[in-house]
C-alpha cells in the first residue's frame, strides 16, 4: 500500500461532516494516519475556480493532511465516442481511462469517485478494502443491466454489470490493460453509457464485487421494483426498472449508506421534470439526499456559484415545465429566441488558452 491514500471527486467537503468522523473508529488503524491527496480530473479550471480549490484544501488541512491535485486532460481525444452528460453531452467521464498514466506511478492504490457522488463516512475505510487478485473493486449496478447490448450479446453476466461511479483500483493490474482499445471499432460499438461499458468489458475477469451501500445508487420508489416483471411505465410515463440489488441489500444500504451516487435526474443541484407528456402538469422530485447534500455545499467556498446556477437553471425548467403544459404556443414561440441565446452563450463561453490549467 502507498504511504498515502488518493481519491477522485469534487465532494471533498464531505471529509469535514459529523458522519465522517464518527466512522474513524471503524477505519484500519494503518489507514488512519496517511494524508488524503485528491486528484481532480478536468479539462478547463478558471483562476476563480483554482483559486476556490486551494481555499478548499486549506481548510481540509485544518482538520486533517489533505492535498489537491489538478490533472488537465484534454475532451478532444474522445469526441469520436459517444458523448455523456446528464446536464449536457460531454467526453470527460471518458477522463478516467488515463488514471494509469495521469497519476504518479510509484502510487499502487486509488479510489475513484463520478462528481455526482456524496460522502456519507470516513473514505479510507473503503480505501482499505482488501482487493486480493483483483484490479478493481466496484458495486454492481442497481438496475437490471438485461437490456444492455453487452449483456444482450452474452459477453457479461446481468447480475455482474457493475457501476463505474465508485472504483477501487489495484493501479498495477489496471496498468496491465490496454485501455486504449476503447478507440478501436471492437469495443467503441460498447458505449451506450460513455466508458461503463467498455470497463465491465475489460475487467469483467478482474473485478472485486463491493458491499452496495459503497455506491447506493436511489432511485424513487416508483421507478424501481424488487419483483421479476420487466420495465413499464405509468399513466404519467414515469418509468420503472427492474432492481439487480435484492431487496434486503438495497433497505440496509439506504439505511445505512458510506457513498450515495447521486444518478439520473435527482441531482441535488438540478431539477428536472419527470413527466414524459408535455401536456400534462410537471412532476418534480427531490433525492432524499437532497437537503444533506445542500447542507454541505453552502459550507464549500463554491457556493455562491453553486446557488446561482441552481436558482437560474430552476426557473428555466420550471417556467418551461409549465409553458409546455398550459401554454404550449408561448413555449413554441420562445424556443427560436432560446436556440439564438444558447448559440451566443457557446461561441461566448469557447475555450480560452488562458482559462486553461496544464497540470504539472
């Protein structure tokens, strides 16, 4: 094991909360003196945005050994894979394949974390996680992966379909692969969901199954079931998937939970509208999760930022909820201006070299 300890998200604030220090008991004594390194993955930081990042890790210094890393990775060399992005299609979730070459090679231990993820207790507990042969450790996914092509095509087990939010990773044995065969025509057909794919594929012989409540991906009660039947959808066209978690697993995991991956469209800092039928009155849904999540953003020097989007991005989809709802020519008669608006906003917002951080 390295003499120290690195994990990968933006939810660094979570480090500080109450839950955090009240699992530091039931952390392996070896773990709990090694300082915590972050690495962030990005392709663009602003100088306000570094400049918030350093704030942040001192003040995590002040409660225990903490760095920031920043690695500056590059969009472009993916664009010919299928883009992913619950708020907008991008290519960074593609980012993690270069943990192998972006990270110091002395270190022989990681733990990767989506940004959408949410930090309930102390991480070197799940930094020390025993990975025996094993590459990678992750948590199998939460839905029903039969209707994937890769499950559909036999080349993996359902129930062995995992989620690739949350990964312990063996570095030494994740340098053995050749992860650069996500460009060739052989697996980049495998990319329904960005690199997810592609890794069940390329670990499917190496991987550790982790305890669910490492990566308790929830989703409201009325989208998922714990019977056989297969997905449908109700009279308000919300649909429900089939659970790959049992049950007993999934109750003592929401109990209980170390990491929640925060999925789908119950992003804390988002709000979407679930209703499939424009015509009907909006349905807006909240994680559970969502006042906790809230509660430590307000605590991050980032969160004058994260509350302004949020109240923009709110009354956009709220107003256009309701417009497409009630009001449908009105909805029909802004889209022209909003295309011209967002079409401003890109060439406004283009990458500037000098926006740009280059790792070191």
């Amino acid at each position: 094991m390295d003499s120290s300890s690195n994990a990968l998200s933006p939810s660094l604030r979570a480090l500080a909360q109450d839950k955090a220090r009240q699992s530091i008991n039931k952390t392996p004594k070896a773990s709990r003196d090694l300082p915590i390194h972050f690495h962030l993955l990005a392709d663009s930081l602003s100088p306000s945005t570094l400049s918030h990042l350093r704030t942040l890790e001192s003040h995590l210094d002040t409660i225990y050994p903490t760095q920031i890393h920043i690695h500056s990775l590059n969009q472009a060399e993916f664009k010919a894979l299928n883009p992913w992005g619950e708020a907008g299609a991008n290519w960074c979730a593609y980012f993690r394949l270069k943990l192998g070459s972006v990270l110091p090679q002395e270190l022989t231990k990681a733990l990767y974390l989506d940004v959408d993820t949410l930090i309930l207790r102390d991480i070197r507990e799940l930094f020390a996680y025993d990975l025996g042969e094993c590459a990678i450790g992750a948590v199998r996914s939460g839905l029903s992966g039969d209707s994937i092509k890769i499950v559909r095509e036999h080349k993996i087990h359902a129930q062995n379909y995992f989620n690739s939010g949350v990964l312990l990773i063996n570095l030494p044995k994740w340098r053995t692969k050749d992860l650069a065969l996500i460009h060739t025509k052989e697996y980049a057909e495998y990319a329904e969901y960005a690199d997810q794919d592609f890794l069940n594929l390329i670990f499917r012989d190496s991987v550790c199954f982790l305890p669910y409540h490492y990566n308790l991906q929830w989703l409201a009660q009325s989208r998922i079931h714990f019977d056989s039947s297969p997905p449908h959808t109700d009279t308000n066209g919300i649909a429900s998937y089939p659970s790959a978690i049992d049950f007993s697993e999934f109750a003592s995991a929401l109990i209980n939970p170390s990491i929640v991956h925060l999925l789908g469209g119950y992003k804390p800092w988002e709000k979407s509208n679930f209703q499939s039928n424009p015509a009907k009155p909006p349905i807006f849904a909240q994680n559970p999760y969502h006042k906790l999540w809230w509660a430590i953003a307000r605590e991050s020097p980032f969160a004058r930022q994260i509350h302004l989007a949020y109240y923009k991005r709110t009354a956009l989809i709220t107003i256009a909820a309701y417009l497409r709802a009630y009001a449908p020519w009105a909805y029909a008669g802004l889209r022209p201006f909003v295309r011209v608006l967002k079409l401003l906003k890109s060439a406004l917002s283009s990458p500037n070299p000098q926006r740009t951080h280059n790792a070191k």
